[in-house]
C-alpha cells in the first residue's frame, strides 16, 4: 500500500478547515471496508486519510415521529440493524443493511459508506430510495440537500465536489399504511455482491386495497442505483393485485440496463429485474397491510 | 514512508504501545510488530475472518483496520481468549467436536463465537450458521463448527457467570 | 508363464492383443521377450533402461517398487499403468 | 435428525479385532496450540534481520518476454536485492520424479520464474526482497517489463485445435512413447480399452451419450502460500515453509537451484490446509535466491490472496464425452469416454486420473476411455482431492442417472446390479482386491435419508457414487521410550488434518498404551528417514505402517529387556494392553520404562504398496427456485467405505469438508477469464466458495471394509468424498426442476438458462 497520513478529526469544522487547506488525494475513512481494500489494490490514491468517525454528528442516529430519522453518515450497519425506530418504522433500509458483509463488515462499514463508495450494486441505496431518504452534504460553501436517486453519478462517482462530505442521510417520517422491502439476489446466502438487488415501498390507501403511491428502485442493472419512476407511476391509483404488480415488474425489467460481468449476465440480469421487483413489490404490500 | 506513529491500546486486558505507519493494517502490525500472530491472514480484504478481533466489543476483520485506528481502544485477540484458568469453553468444545482440521481458519472462528456469545448467549443453529457466515473454513464444511458453538452455548450456561 | 496385459496404445504392436503370455521371471526379462516377438515395444515402455518415469509396473494388482527388478511367478499378471497420486485435506 | 452413523462390514472370514485406543475419540495433541492462536504457521514466523520478498506477476496471458529493465527497483533505498530467471540455473529438459506423476524440470523452474515466454496472468517474472512488505510492493512497480503480446489460448477445445497459437514450442504429443511429428498443445494421449467396444454397445437395449464440461476451480485452502529461507554464508540452505511434503519441496529446491539436497534443510511449519495445492513449490527456490543476493539475510515471502487464485493450483477444467449402454435388465454393456483436462501453462494434468475414476465403481466389460492432456494459458494445474476424480464422476454418474430413468431402475438398485466387488477387473485391467463399493450402497439404501419422502415443489433427491484409488509409498517414523512410560514419536507426515493423533494411536494400540501416552512431533528433513508428503490419502495408512511397525519393534525390544528383569526367556513374558506379565508377575509400561537398562528406541520405514481403493454413495435433497435458479441443499448424507476409522471424528470431518468442495465446485465455484485471458475473480468475493449458510449438517456413514493390506484395515478416506457431490446434486436438480445439467458449476443463471430453454418434461418422482 502507499504511504499516506492519517489524522483523527473530532468536529465538523476541524473536518472542514482540514479539507479546505489540503488538495486532492484525500479520503474520508468511517468503516474503512471499501477503503482500505481500494487503497490496497492501488484503486484509489490517497495522501492523507481523514478519519472521520469521531464526529459526533455524524455518528448520530435520531429519530422523531414528525421529523423523521436522520442517519449520521458514519453509523455502522450493525447500529442501524439494532435500532429498535429504524426496525420499527425503516422496514427496507434494515432488510438492505442487514445484507452487507459478514458481522465483521457489519460492525465497520457504515450506510454512508456504502452511499458514498456509490457502486451500482451497493444494496443501501435501492434501500434508501425507496425510503426517499435525502443526502446532507456539507462543504466550504455551506450544506446543500441531494435527493439519495441523485447522489450518485456513475460507477465509483458522487455529486460530492472536492471539499465536500456527506453529514447525513435524512429519511421522512414514517407514513401510514406504508411497507417496504428490500432484496438481492446472491448465488450464495452471504458475502457477495448483488447480481440484481431490488428495493420497494408502496403507501396503500386506507382499506389498503389500492396503491397510493409506489416508489420502485434497483441495484446493479445500471451505472448507477437505479430508481424506476414508471413502475410507480404505473401502480399509484390502482387495486394491488398480482397482475398489476407482475406488470409494474415488466416496465422494471424494461429500465433496466444492465451490463455482462463476471457476476450475471445482460440476460440474467433482466430476468432477475422482473423477478426481485415483483417479489419485493409483494412483500413491501404484505408489510403495508401488516401482514410480516 | 510516512511517519510512524505511536499508539497506545489495551491489548488483552495489558497496557501496549506500539509504533506504527499509517499504512499498515492491524492485522500487520499484530504479527510481524507484535508476535500475537495467532490472527492469521487468508485474504487480506475482509473475505474470510481469519484474521477477527474484537475491537471496542466489535467482531472485526482485523485487515479491515488500521493500526493507527486503535488508538485509545481495547482489544481482544485469540491470544486473550482463554483465561488463566485454562481454555475457554469454546476452544474446549472445538477440540471435542474436532472442530478443526488445519486449524488455520479456527482462531477466527473461535473469537467470531466469543462475540456472538457475548451478543446471544443461547443461538440457534441458523443463528450460528448467520453469525459465521464471514468466516471460511475449507476443511470442516462447518458441520463440526457449527455443533461446538451450540454445545459452548450449552456448556456456558451451565457456568456460574463469575467464572467465565 | 506370466500373463501380460498390453497397453491399449501399444496394441498395434501385438496385433490388436489385449494380453500376451510371456516367459520372464523378472519384468525386465518379459519386456526383452517382447521386444523380441513385437519389436518397438520396450522403447515405449523403457527409457535409458529403466521403465518410463510416467510409467508404473503392476504386478498382480500391487504397485511395484522394484520396476524392471520384479520379481515374476508363473502365473503372475502383469500390467503397466499411469503414475498417479492425489491430495486431500 | 442429523446423525453420523458408523457399520463395520467385516465379513465372516474376516477376523472382528477389539482395538483399545483405533477408533477412539481423543483429543488432537495439537489442539490446543491451535484453539489458543499458538501454532506456528509458515507465515507465523520471525527471524532476526529478516527480510519481506514479493513477486512481480504478468499481467498478459501470453506474451514473450523482450526485456526486463531491474535497476529502479534496485535502487530504491531499502531494497536489498531483485531477482529474474537469470539467477536460476538453465536447466536441461529432462524429466524429474517429484512425486506427483512426472514434472518437465524445466518447466517446473520456468513456472517458478518466467524465462522466455509468461504463459499465464499471475506468472511470475521477477521478485524483489526488501525491509518491509510495502517496500517490497513499491519496488516491484519500478520494474520494467517490455512484453511482445500474444493471442492467449483458454480452453481445451481451441487448445486442440489444429491452428491453435502453440504455447510451448518444444512440446510434442505423446503416446506412451511415441512423439507427435509437430509441436502441439496436447501434451499426451492415453488409452485403456478392455474387450470389444462395438460388441458391447450392439448388446444395449437403451444407450445414452452426452458432453460434459467443467471449470477450473481451486483447492480454496484458507492459508497463502509463504515461505522464508535463509541462504547462509557456508552454502547451507534452510526453509521454513507451508508444504505437504517438507521432502518434496526439498527434492524439487534441489532440482531447481541445482544444489546437493545435503545442503538443504526443510522445516514444514504448520499447514493452512493444501488438498493438493501444497506439494509443488511456488516461492521456496525465490525466497532462497534472494537471500543469497541480499547478503544471506533471511527472506520472508507470502502470497496474496489474488496471487494465489492466479498463480498456484487450480484443478482441471475439461471436456468429457461419455456413452454408455445397458441391457433392458440394467446390466451395464458398455462404457466408453473421452476426456480433454487443461493442464494450465505446462503439461501433467490429471486427466488419467479421470479415465480411472470414471466407470470404477461398475463391472463392465467392455470399456475405452481416451484422456488428452492440453496445455492452455492459465496456472498449471495441482492435484486437488481425488484429482480429476470430481470432473470424470460427474460426467458418468449423471449419464448412469440417465439411464436409470429410462430403464425405470431405482439409481442406487442399478448400481448394486452394476457394482464392482473384490476380483472384478477394473477398465485398466487390474483386479479389484477386497473393496466396499456395494457396501456403501447398501448403506446408503438402508438410511433412513433415502427412504425419507421428500414431498413440496421443485425439490428433488439425487444419489451418485465414486471412486479414488488411494496412495501408499515411502514413509520412515522413529520413536523413543520416554522413563515415565511414555513414548516420543517423530514422524515425517505433515500435519494437516490431524494425523499426529492418528498416528500416534496406532503406535498406542500397538503398545496397549493410551493415545495421550504418545508425543507426536512432525520433524525436518534432517530429523527422520524420507517421507513422502500428506497426499494421496496416504498418510494414517502408510506412515501409519511405519508407526505400526515401530509399535512392534519396541514391543520385542521391552520383552526382551523385561525378560531379563524377570531373568527368564523371552517367550515366557506376555505384552498385552500395556501390560507386562510371567506367571505371577506383572507390571505397566510405566512401571518398567524408569527400570530399562538402555535407552529403547526404534525406526522404521516402509514403501507402502497394499493400500486399499476408496468407494462412496452420496444421497441429497435439493429445492430449486425455479425463478432465480438458486439451489438449496436440503439434505446430504455421505456413504463412505473408511477401511477402519482410526480417528472417527475426524474422518467424519474429512467426508464433511470433502463434501463442502465438492458442492462449492457443483454449484458456484469456477475460474472466470476475461478475453484476454485475465483472471477476473480472483477474491473470495468472486470466487465463491461455500459459507456456512450455504450447507446443511453433513451425515456421514463410516462403513468399515477392512484393507487387508493394514494390519488395522486402515485405508485411505481423505479424497474420494469430493468425487459423488456434483453428480448428485446435478441429478437432484434434474429431478426438482427437469434439466440435465452437463456444465459444471450449475450456478444459478445457468439452471435458470436451462429451465427456461428446455423442452417441458417434468421427470417422474420416484
């Protein structure tokens, strides 16, 4: 590995101050599981390596039934697992977290890691789109807000300008008669990367017959997470129904773009892209009606 | 070469200072900087669990960490497992169950299973199986892993707490 | 006089025959006894007067580990077959 | 439910010895060494001044070699030497016995070091050793390599073809002795026929041909490749390395650097598991020269997880051809195959291996296997477990499957008819002495996992067999009676499942003392008699023969010395279960070692010939997600004729782990080359072996067919439990979902592939 320097940053403005007197080549450590294997491979490059998980709001989780959760972009994905208000009310961001790595990388690897390592396979942010969470990004000139679907711009690359971090992830507060789900598939049961990964969140009305609104999001079938407005658009107003969801799968598949890679297929990609979105539309309806 | 650091940490309950570069890994600076190479490395990026350690009561891959993370903390390497009485009782059961064969994957296996216990003291099978599943071994196909952790379980509860 | 079975790649040597009744009373001695009625045959099988390194010699279903000194019975079957060995945990 | 279960099968002829400590569950005398973090292994180990080495691989597939440009490297500070092929010795071509089949000398170096020509991603060009790990790395990138880049060849099928770009210029198809004309990337050509093919398949009421193919997969041990050398001023060489065979790995050095094995001296430190990957040499001849050339500082070298994928022992992929033909009864009339295995960069792949294993476990008359070696530019291949075994298995058992279903003939009923027994010729010829192929499927037919129902949708139940021929050869132990009674054992077989325990209770068993009585150490080359390495299933038979005989002469020698104790003749003192006796006397080994007048102490060495064949009967229960193609394993029990369990535990613990591989290579495992021939899986991530979410329990049933060639009926168990899992998966898939799988792995786009493009045929349940 090259050599690099390391500094242990306790607040936002010490972070801040760092990152606007250096230029280029500096990387934020939380978790380290992405980084430390890219810096190893010679993937990326780093000068200094800022440490950033003793900031104490970025290692927060809050929640509050009107503002919602707000996610600190360093807690681990055990933590979010554990959170008895993200089990309760953030159904497929747990189901999505709960997928990354092995304890190990559960315990080090943080949701704003996987957010900002921005792979088009990373399972949190299907996860988080389907949560509609939003990104607070914090730079020189001031924060700004980045709706999760935007954050990320193709493989390995964020909105993220230099001098720029990722604070948070803030998700809206919880609404009636909503459930979501997320999965993947994995030709094993654990330590693998998403061949396809879809996540869904539907709000039903209130006899939770029909699709109020419906927001339908996949992983590795493009250069980026990739979130299908149509499919949603597709369902909202209709009566849940297994045509109807078989049918929003379809338009799913049709946005896919995947690529061939050592890990599936185009073909076996697409086909996939129907399946996962028609399971995970399934399972988010049968959490909406309280039925899991 | 960047400057070195000094570091000072609770390693298996003893006060350590160590020197380190920012680039070396945990894993590195335990075995070739401080002999406690009973955390073996089999891929060096966080595949296979050979290499766990508790970290601040975390299960980590210690490749996965770097020296210089350490700072102020304390950890728990097989080396610290067990107690001056004698074995823990799950290196006990893993030798009773001949739950190795190479023996190359069992350090991390056996600090993977103190941690589960120390998060679930009474797992089931799949339980198990889920909490391993970062862990490889390549001799045993898990079956006799899986059946010593359960029986540690088992032996544990029977233990005073004190005593463990 | 020992029976002995011709690799199937040498077969073309001995007419198609599968086994071959030889005179020996050592494995050495049989390969001169064939050489003499199927010649070109111990050049295949030998190399610098010693049985090829890829070549083993089998004598009554047992390996032998005196190659062109083994010993032969009467009724002794000898085969030739591939050096082989494997590798488990 | 789970439950290993152990059937003796000693026939009425056969004697029912009751042993003592054979067949007991000690515990390992190194257990605690390696429960507690303690155990040495290679990597483990520090010596004062010592340097890191680190390797330079090729990033092309095949390319020549222009020119190599060192002297960056060299100068950076801390750099304390560089090394090339021009530090190795040129080597005639001749052929060496290394103990696994024949290895071209020079090959073997050029695989070491690339000389001319890289002939794989990950071949090794240059090394460099240096003060720390991340010197050695940043060196490396200094060094300039000018590559002529050539098409690469990936698979045998192009290998084998005519106009096909030749790896090896000198290389020449071989047919027992006789040479190709042209230079060629079939490195051999073998053939067994037995009586006449045409006959037997004119006699077939139902024939049955298909093509098979399969990747290349890796051994998967958890431990890289390491080793550390210390080249010192007065030419002594010493290495202290991970290897199956400290010897091997000293014979090949030797070889390699072209100096006397009186200079060499192999510590084998303890082993990361090997299942063939650890008995040819890697880094040992690097770690050597560079500590030569950076002033005899000792050298420390470890792979990369990357490297090792890339670099060291993948096992064959092939091609098969299979057609065999039965009888309206089932008899089996005919068999014939033909196997093409990658070698990888240079010749000795398994593929006669495979042409034994194929139709082993069956009597059948008449029979033609056909194996081609083809060298293609990937790694050169190692054994793995039962090498070639799992390929050829697969390709027969499913084909056998097949004909079952058309014959209407419950697969394990067909197999009894079929199955091999002592006296029945295998296809090479040679004659079956006593084995327990119908006893592990009698076995497998009366447990209750087979009589089970296995009702719900896309579920199905497969059974395969197999065969390993197990390994004997040179083994050499010596022992020492300790005062307190007990007994030191140094013995040559490296450790890596166990066999210090298995061992050492052979010796107790042959003194009546307890397991726990005897010390184990593995030794160096220079501490005991030469000892082939752990492989081939060979150790707890043959070194465990040498043990056996050790047990005797030391138990002649303590009557002899207990005689003249008692001042009577020898033949008038009993030695039983540890205890001395003569008329009214008796005392223990314990009471009598602090009495002995000399030391006691005895060697052996044997060159094991009798060892017994393996057979075993696999059974699964799988459930197919007919959607996603994933495949999850219900059920497995493993039938197994184990000769005589020594150590029970842990050979349950070998058919369990073998079975683990052979589902990792079923289902998911496999080399994934990119076009131009990069290796692009080459992490755990990708590379998919089984987690423990991925396997059930694994039920063993330990059939006992005692090998008459042990004194007590131990025969080989550790390999021949990779050989039925693919098999029986494949026909477990075939009955939950309808598709004859012929490609190995069955990953899941493949399945889902498969189902999608059949033609619709659901199978009859049986």
């Amino acid at each position: 590995m090259q050599a690099f320097d390391y500094i242990a940053v306790r607040s936002i403005s010490e972070l801040c101050s760092l990152l606007s007197g250096q230029n280029g080549q500096i990387k934020l450590l939380s978790g380290g599981t992405d980084l430390l294997v890219q810096l190893r491979e010679g993937r990326v490059k780093a000068r200094l390596v800022i440490d950033v998980k003793y900031i104490s709001e970025m290692a927060e989780i809050a929640y509050d039934p009107k503002q919602g959760l707000y996610l600190g972009a360093t807690v681990s994905c055990h933590r979010v697992c554990q959170d008895p208000h993200i089990q309760a009310h953030y159904p497929g961001l747990v189901d999505a977290v709960a997928l990354i790595g092995g304890i190990q990388i559960q315990n080090r690897a943080s949701v704003g890691g996987n957010v900002c390592n921005a792979s088009p396979a990373a399972d949190a942010i299907p996860a988080l789109i389907v949560h509609e969470a939003v990104c607070q990004v914090v730079g020189s000139k001031g924060q700004r807000q980045v709706p999760i679907e935007s954050f990320c711009t193709a493989p390995g690359k964020t909105v993220l300008e230099a001098g720029e971090f990722l604070l948070s992830i803030q998700l809206p507060p919880p609404r009636q008669n909503f459930g979501a789900h997320y999965l993947r598939f994995i030709p094993r049961n654990e330590m693998d990367i998403a061949v396809v990964g879809a996540g869904a969140g539907v709000t039903l009305d209130n006899a939770r017959e029909r699709f109020v609104s419906v927001c339908l999001a996949l992983g590795a079938v493009a250069p980026i997470p990739l979130y299908v407005g149509e499919a949603g658009a597709f369902l909202a107003g209709k009566r849940v129904s297994g045509e109807a969801i078989a049918e929003a799968a379809l338009i799913a598949q049709a946005a896919a773009q995947p690529i061939d890679d050592l890990r599936g297929s185009i073909e076996q990609r697409k086909y996939l892209s129907a399946v996962l979105a028609r399971r995970a539309l399934e399972k988010a309806v049968q959490r909406a009606r309280g039925e899991t | 070469m960047s400057k070195k650091v000094l570091i000072q940490a609770t390693i298996n309950g003893e006060e350590v200072e160590f020197l380190a570069e920012p680039r070396q890994s945990l894993l590195e600076v335990l075995r070739e900087g401080l002999s406690l190479t009973g955390a073996k490395e089999g891929c060096n990026n966080g595949n296979c669990g050979a290499c766990n350690v508790i970290l601040d009561g975390a299960l980590v891959n210690s490749c996965l960490v770097l020296a210089v993370e350490i700072q102020g903390r304390s950890l728990t390497t097989i080396e610290g497992i067990a107690g001056p009485q004698g074995l823990h009782p799950i290196q006990q059961k893993f030798l009773e169950h001949a739950a190795l064969q190479c023996g190359y994957c069992t350090p991390g296996f056996i600090v993977a299973a103190k941690a589960l216990f120390d998060q679930n003291p009474n797992p089931t099978e799949q339980e198990v199986r889920y909490w391993l599943a970062g862990n490889l071994c390549r001799c045993t196909g898990y079956d006799k892993i899986v059946r010593a952790v359960l029986d540690a379980a088992q032996a544990i509860g029977k233990i005073p707490v004190e005593e463990i | 006089m020992p029976q002995v079975w011709i690799p199937a790649l040498l077969r073309d040597l001995t007419g198609g025959q599968q086994t071959v009744h030889v005179p020996g009373k050592t494995v050495r001695q049989v390969i001169e006894n064939l050489e003499a009625n199927f010649p070109g045959l111990k050049a295949r099988l030998c190399q610098d007067e010693r049985l090829r390194p890829s070549i083993l010699v089998a004598v009554d279903g047992e390996i032998s580990t005196l190659g062109l000194r083994q010993g032969l019975q009467e009724a002794s079957e000898v085969h030739f077959l591939p050096a082989i060995r494997g590798g488990a945990t | 439910m789970t439950a290993n279960l152990r059937v003796e099968q000693t026939s009425a002829e056969e004697q029912k010895p009751a042993y003592r400590v054979i067949g007991t569950t000690p515990i390992r005398h190194d257990g605690t060494d390696k429960v507690t973090g303690r155990a040495l292994y290679g990597a483990d180990i520090r010596l004062p001044g010592m340097l890191y080495g680190a390797v330079l691989r090729s990033p092309h597939a095949h390319a020549r070699i222009k020119s190599i440009d060192t002297s960056q490297a060299e100068a950076l500070p801390g750099v304390r030497a560089v090394v090339t092929s021009a530090d190795l010795p040129d080597l005639e071509s001749k052929i060496a016995e290394l103990g696994e089949g024949s290895i071209n000398q020079r090959y073997q170096s050029c695989n070491i070091l690339a000389r001319d020509k890289v002939l794989y991603f990950g071949h090794p060009v240059a090394a460099v050793a240096a003060a720390d790990p991340h010197l050695a790395e940043e060196a490396l990138a200094l060094i300039q390599v000018d590559y002529d880049v050539l098409p690469p060849v990936l698979d045998v099928n192009q290998a084998m073809q005519a106009d096909a770009p030749i790896l090896l210029e000198d290389l020449y198809t071989d047919e027992l002795g006789k040479k190709s004309e042209h230079p060629s990337n079939i490195a051999s050509h073998s053939q067994t026929r037995l009586g006449d093919i045409e006959k037997g398949f004119a006699e077939a009421a139902v024939i049955v041909e298909r093509e098979f193919t399969t990747s290349m997969v890796h051994q998967g041990y958890i431990e890289p490749q390491n080793a550390t050398a210390l080249y010192n001023q007065d030419g002594q060489l010493t290495i202290w390395c991970s290897t199956q065979g400290a010897f091997g790995v000293r014979d090949q050095v030797a070889s390699i650097l072209q100096i006397p094995i009186s200079k060499i001296r192999v510590v084998p430190m303890e082993i990361g598991g090997g299942f063939g990957g650890k008995i040819g040499i890697y880094l040992e001849p690097i770690a050597a020269l560079l500590s030569r050339r950076s002033g005899h500082r000792p050298v420390k070298m470890s792979m990369k997880r990357s490297d090792v994928f890339a670099a060291t022992g993948p096992t064959s992929g092939s091609t098969i051809r299979v057609k065999m033909g039965a009888d309206q009864q089932g008899r089996i009339t005919a068999a014939q195959a033909v196997l093409a295995y990658e070698a990888g960069a240079y010749p000795g792949s398994f593929v006669g291996a495979g042409m034994g294993v194929i139709f082993a476990p069956y009597r059948i008359e008449h029979v033609r296997t056909d194996g081609y070696d083809v060298v293609v530019n990937k790694p050169r291949t190692a054994a793995y477990r039962a090498p070639g075994g799992t390929n050829a298995a697969f390709a027969c058992e499913v084909v056998i499957d097949e004909l079952c279903e058309k014959l209407g003939i419950d697969p394990i009923e067909f197999r009894l008819l079929n199955g091999v027994r002592q006296g029945d010729r295998r296809a090479d010829g040679v004659v079956y002495d006593r084995i327990g192929c119908l006893e592990t499927l009698q076995a497998a037919r009366e447990h209750p996992h087979y009589r089970a129902p296995l009702e719900g949708p896309f579920r199905g139940r497969g059974v395969a067999s197999g065969y390993w021929g197990n390994y004997g050869g040179m083994s050499s132990a010596s022992a020492s009676i300790n005062p307190d009674g007990t007994i030191s054992l140094v013995e040559g077989s490296v450790d890596i499942g166990g066999t210090r325990t298995s061992l050492a209770m052979q010796l107790a068993e042959g003194l009546g003392v307890p397991a726990e009585a005897v010390r184990p150490v593995v030794a160096d080359t220079d501490q005991v008699g030469y000892t082939e390495g752990t492989y081939g299933s060979r150790t707890t038979f043959a070194t465990g023969l040498a043990v056996y005989e050790l047990s005797q002469i030391l138990k002649n020698k303590l009557v002899e010395h207990a005689a003249r104790l008692w001042e009577v003749e020898p033949d008038q003192v009993n030695f039983a279960e540890g205890i001395f006796t003569c008329a009214d006397k008796q005392m223990t080994l314990q009471d009598f070692a602090p009495q002995l007048p000399e030391p006691v102490v005895a060697s052996a060495a044997v060159h094991a010939t009798k060892w017994g064949a393996s057979f075993a009967t696999h059974i699964v229960d799988v459930e197919v997600d007919p959607e996603t193609g994933k495949v999850t394993i219900l059920r497995y029990t493993a039938c197994q004729d184990v000769g005589k369990a020594v150590y029970p535990n842990y050979v349950e613990g070998q058919i369990q782990g073998g079975v683990a591989q052979g589902v990792g290579w079923g289902l998911n495992e496999e080399y994934l080359y990119d076009e131009k021939g990069r290796l692009v899986n080459a992490s755990w991530l990708d590379y998919r072996m089984p987690v423990s979410l991925d396997l059930p329990m694994i039920d063993t049933v330990l059939v006992e067919v005692p090998n008459p060639g042990h004194p007590y009926g131990v025969r080989g168990v550790g390999e021949v439990p990779i050989v039925p899992p693919p098999a029986a998966l494949a026909n477990a898939i075939y009955r939950a979902v309808g598709v004859r799988m012929n490609v190995l792995p069955m990953s899941p786009g493949r399945i889902v592939a498969a189902i999608q493009s059949r033609a619709v045929h659901v199978p009859e349940k049986d």
